[in-house]
C-alpha cells in the first residue's frame, strides 16, 4: 500500500507544471533614438512624448519628399506605442516624422521597408 501511494506521489508531482519565471521587457529602444531602422509589417514602435495631447506620426518619401501617410493620435506623456503596418507602403526608405498639431517637427528618423 505504502508503495502505491509512493508511486502515486511521483506521478502527481511528474504531472504538475513547473513555474517558470516570465521575463519582463521593460527597456524598449525608442525609435526616435537611433538614425535608421528596419521595420516589418505590424512591428510595435516605441517613442517618448514630452506631454500629452494630439501628435501626428508622418511618413515621408525620401528621394521624393512626398508625404505617404500621416496619422493623427492622442499621445501621453512619456513612453508611447504604436504599431507601422507596411504592406501597402513602397519599399525602401522613408522618413518617419513626429510632429506636434501645428506641423512642427518635434523628431526624425529614416526607417527602411522591406
């Protein structure tokens, strides 16, 4: 009986899950950091925001310097995620612009779309 119940224990203990410790990522590279990067379709995209309000995130054609899209958002002070959807973009490089509501550059960066 001793045995059975010994056995027992073993599988139950055989069956439990371990607990696994789960990393936290909580340093992000602000996008805005670094001169260029390479972005992917549905990539998350990190920023900081000096206050919050209305933003717009701008990406512009570099060799032609048109604007391809412009998205206006409610930024919040600090750090700030969006996501960049790039199938229907162009390929190659473009500039990603932070700009305030009233058109004026705040930040800049070339981001490359493959």
């Amino acid at each position: 009986m001793k045995k059975l119940l010994f056995i027992s224990l073993i599988l139950l203990m055989g069956c439990t899950k371990p607990e696994l410790p789960i990393p936290e990522v909580t340093d992000v590279e602000n996008i805005f950091s670094v001169t260029e990067s390479k972005v992917t379709n549905g990539q998350s995209i990190y920023f900081d925001l000096p206050s919050a309000g209305f933003y717009m995130l701008t990406l512009i054609d570099v060799t032609t310097n048109q604007t391809i899209s412009r998205e206006k958002f409610i930024g919040q002070n600090g750090k700030n995620t969006k996501k960049i959807y790039t199938n229907s973009l162009p390929k190659g490089y473009l500039y990603l612009v932070l700009e305030g509501v009233d058109r004026n550059e705040l930040k800049k960066t070339k981001i490359i779309v493959n």
